[in-house]
C-alpha cells in the first residue's frame, strides 16, 4: 500500500474518514472527497498533522461534472490513483414508501446510486488502463436485505451491489486485474442517522414531525452500531485479500439466507424491521427458515418483547 493513492468519497466522517485514516497509517496518499466543506477541512487538517499526504476535494457525488473535477484534482496532484476508489458517500431517509416525496427520492439516488455510477465511470477506466487498482463500494446489509420503513435507502443499496457484482463480471470478462469489493455492513456508529444535514434546499421534507421521529429512530439504531474503524480494516483488508464480499456483522448473516430461501421456496418475506442489525442473533444457522426461529441473545429476546414493531417511529 505503500505511496499509493487512495481517493475516497463521504471521507469527513464516519466510515470514509476511518478508511481515509488507516489507509494513510499504512503509507497511502490520500484524497479526500466530501460535500461538507468544514468537516472536510477539519479531517484532512487531522491526517496531515500526522504526516500523512493529503489532498481534500469538495465534492458533490450526485453531479457527475464534480466527480470529473476530482479525478483531475487528484491526477494534478498525485499523478495516478493507485489503488483505492472507496465509493462511500451516502445520505438515509426514513419512512414508510408511500410518505416519501420526489424530491427526497432524486436526493437519495442521486447521492447513493449515482455517486457510485459516476465514480465508475470517472475512475474505472483510469485504473483499466493502468492495469492496476481496487474499486471499493459501499451499500450495505440494506443491499442484500428490505427491512420496513428504508424503502428508498433498500433500492439504493441494493443497485450499489448488483453493480458491484456486474462490475466484478465485466472486468473479468475483459481480463483486466482491476479488483472490486462491495461493503455491506449493518449500523456503524457514524453521522448517518444525521445525513438531513446535507439535504439541499430543493428536497422537501415533508412532515417535520414524523421526519424527527425517523431521525430519533434511526440515531438510537445507529448508537447500537459498531465502531468505523473496525469497518476501516475491514476495508484495507479486503483490498490486500482481493475480496468482493465485505461482511462486517456477521451474526445477521442469517437475514441474507433467510431471504433467498424465500425466494427459492416462493414464500412471502419475513417480518423484518429496521432496528434488525442491532438484535445480535447468536448461533443463527444460515439456512434458517425465517429470522423468527433464530436463537436470539438476551438483548434479541429484549428486542422481541418490545413487540416487533416495538421501535417502529411511525
Ligand atoms: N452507519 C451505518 O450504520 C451504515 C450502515 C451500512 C452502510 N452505511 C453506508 O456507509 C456510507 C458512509 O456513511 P456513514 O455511515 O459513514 O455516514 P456519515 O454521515 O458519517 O458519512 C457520510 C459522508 O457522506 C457525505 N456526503 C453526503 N452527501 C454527499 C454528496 N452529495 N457528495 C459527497 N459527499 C456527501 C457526508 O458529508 C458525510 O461526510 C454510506 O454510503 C452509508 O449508506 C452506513
């Protein structure tokens, strides 16, 4: 990893800058891309105080003309990108399908689907002629998984991993090196569950009152998360093991099972809300026949006793 040039989008917090952070600590250059201009200055003021090279870029991943602009940023500075293009920026918004406006729709896809599409299509065919890189996605459990109430964040999700894997494909079939992972980790403690703070103006909110009960909802699914880091070398990991699958919450592995048995055995899906990544199934058989008949842990049997809508906002 060693004087490579890792570019990294939604790198002023969260997972971004944790995966900013450990990959300077293994030697890397880094390119930190984000649509917060103080939060972005504050990290990579953070990251060169510790003597790591650093570029920061204002960015805005839903509009493809920024995108452009920091690939030619980077190449201005660095020269190449190297290794990493860690696609990671990503807003929420929660609530019940049919109470989300348009516009909270066009915000969400466009930060979440678009800025993966563009960053494919800016940086890609960089590392292709190169011959050389890694292209890091983030979705998430979301992605494999529909929990109720994140019907826009699930369609999101679920497009960032069908592109991955579609992306891995057409690399292979073209016989480039160029490696692909796709992240897919449930609640990490990071500022997600505040993304409305980078809402344009032109999104409607809609009703303010059930919109802070998402929030409140989503904060306390957040708090039960894992720490960044973790999900960081996670990351760095599977870039040195030319991983594609990043799992980084195993004990709700069973969910993903769950749900292809489903499909396989055309049954309905299966109860699933969106505090499920907090209740820590133990012992959870991949093969389970529905999240009901999982063994749950102590916390999980709370969880359950508060009813199973018990934390539904709404
Ligand atoms: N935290 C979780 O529980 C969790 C779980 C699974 C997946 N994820 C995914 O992880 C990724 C990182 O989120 P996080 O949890 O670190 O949250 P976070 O809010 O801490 O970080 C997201 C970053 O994206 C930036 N951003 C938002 N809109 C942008 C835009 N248009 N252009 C550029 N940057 C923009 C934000 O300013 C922020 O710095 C997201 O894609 C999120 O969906 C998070």
């Amino acid at each position: 990893m060693q004087g490579k040039v890792a570019v990294i989008t939604g790198a002023a917090s969260g997972i971004g800058l944790a995966v900013a952070k450990r990959a300077a600590a293994d030697g890397m250059k880094v390119v930190l891309a984000d649509i917060e201009e103080r939060a972005l200055g504050d990290a990579a003021r953070t990251l060169a105080a510790t003597g790591a090279e650093v570029l920061a870029v204002v960015t805005d991943v839903s509009d493809g003309s920024s995108v452009e602009a920091l690939r030619d940023r980077t190449l201005e500075r660095f020269g190449a990108v190297h290794l990493l293009v860690h696609n990671n920026a990503g807003v929420e918004v929660v609530g019940p399908l049919w109470a989300v406006s348009e516009s909270q729709w066009r915000w969400i896809l466009g930060v979440n689907l678009w800025g993966v599409i563009h960053g494919i299509r800016v940086f890609v065919p960089l590392l292709i002629k190169q011959a050389a890189g890694h292209v890091v996605n983030t979705a998430s459990l979301a992605g494999l998984s529909s929990p109720a109430l994140m019907g826009p964040y699930n369609a999101t999700k679920h497009g960032v991993v069908t592109i991955s894997e579609t992306l891995y494909r057409d690399l292979q079939l073209k016989g480039s090196p160029v490696g692909v992972s796709v992240l897919c980790p449930g609640y990490v403690r990071t500022g997600i569950a505040e993304s409305h703070r980078n809402r344009p103006t032109w999104v409607d909110q809609g009703d303010s009152a059930l919109a802070e009960r998402g929030h409140a909802a989503a904060r306390q699914f957040v708090e039960g998360g894992i720490a960044a880091e973790i999900v960081a070398e996670a990351v760095l990991d599977a870039v040195r093991a030319n991983r594609f699958y990043i799992m980084t919450h195993p004990q709700t592995n069973a969910i993903v099972g769950t749900r292809m048995h489903e499909i396989l055995e055309g049954r309905s899906p299966t109860p699933l809300p969106p505090s499920f990544v907090v209740i820590p199934y133990v012992a959870a058989p991949w093969h389970a026949r529905s999240i009901a008949s999982l063994e749950p842990s102590t916390t999980g049997v709370a969880c359950q006793q508060s009813g199973f809508y018990g934390l539904c906002p709404f």
